[in-house]
C-alpha cells in the first residue's frame, strides 16, 4: 500500500510540529514503523501548528493547501524517506519565523491530521529536520514555512 497516494487524496487541515523530546513513542526513529496504534503520542503542546481553521489563537492559519513531497533513497542501514513539507501563510509571519527560530537545531516530528479524520507521522532521524522559513515583506506580506526531514518509514497511520 502507498500511503503517499493515499495523502494526495486528502485534505490536509492541521500540520502539528513536535519536539522529538517530547515523543511517547517507545520505538527509536532508526527503526522503519509501518502503523502506529494507541495512546497519546506527544506529551505537552506542539511547538508549532499550522491548520486550515485554527481552533485557538496559538494556532496559525495557512493561506493555501499545504504540500507533502517525499523521495525515497537505498543506504547501507536501509530505505531511507525524504520529506519535503511546505506550507504558505500569509497573516503571523513573524509568528511561524519565531516558532520556526525556537525549534532550530532541534529534532522535529510531524503530526498531519487530514479532513477524513485519519493522521499520518513522519518520525524523522535524529539530526534531520531542516526548518525555514521563506518570507516576502510587502504591502501583502507572507511566508512559506519549509520543514524537510529524514526518516527510516514512509507515512506512519495512526489509528486510536
């Protein structure tokens, strides 16, 4: 099954980043998880969430529909998956570029929730999340905010 076919035929409403230190997950990222089922995920609050209709004031509100990109590449430890997430947001620049400022360096997971109700996770490798941001300060300003990563598993579902 192709998860990624799968996502392009959602509609993505809430992108949710983790800190890694916040993870309850009781497997390392180095392992490829094909499904991921149970309890809570994260503890605390995502360092950033970014939805197609906030649910609170700490949430930003993304202009157009987000894309996910993925490429996969054969190493010596396995197949490894690329992310490529970009998402535009036009109100709260400075907002995503603070978050975007408390998380660098740091290692990331990603949270997607999609309009069916279903939630996919790339659990990224330590050392691979790249957040930026790409901004454009006009009369209309807005930024793209860019968050690549690496993982040993395509998409994980997750399934309560």
């Amino acid at each position: 099954m192709n998860e990624c076919l799968e996502l392009q035929d959602k509609t993505l409403v809430r992108i949710s980043l983790y800190l890694a230190s916040q993870s309850l997950i009781p497997l390392p990222a180095s392992i490829s998880i094909p499904r991921i089922s149970g309890g809570p995920l994260f503890s605390g609050s995502p360092a950033l969430v970014l939805a197609s209709s906030p649910r609170n004031n700490t949430e930003l509100r993304y202009t157009s529909a987000p894309t996910v990109k993925t490429s996969q590449s054969n190493q010596q430890a396995g197949v490894i998956y690329a992310f490529d997430v970009q998402v535009p947001v036009a109100l709260n620049v400075d907002a995503v570029q603070q978050a975007v400022d408390t998380v660098l360096g740091k290692d990331l997971h990603l949270l997607l929730d999609c309009s069916d109700g279903s939630q996919y996770l790339i659990y990224a490798l330590p050392n691979t999340a790249q957040p930026s941001v790409d901004d454009t300060r006009s009369a209309s300003p807005s930024a793209t905010l860019k968050v690549a990563l690496k993982s040993c598993s395509h998409l994980i579902p997750v399934s309560a």
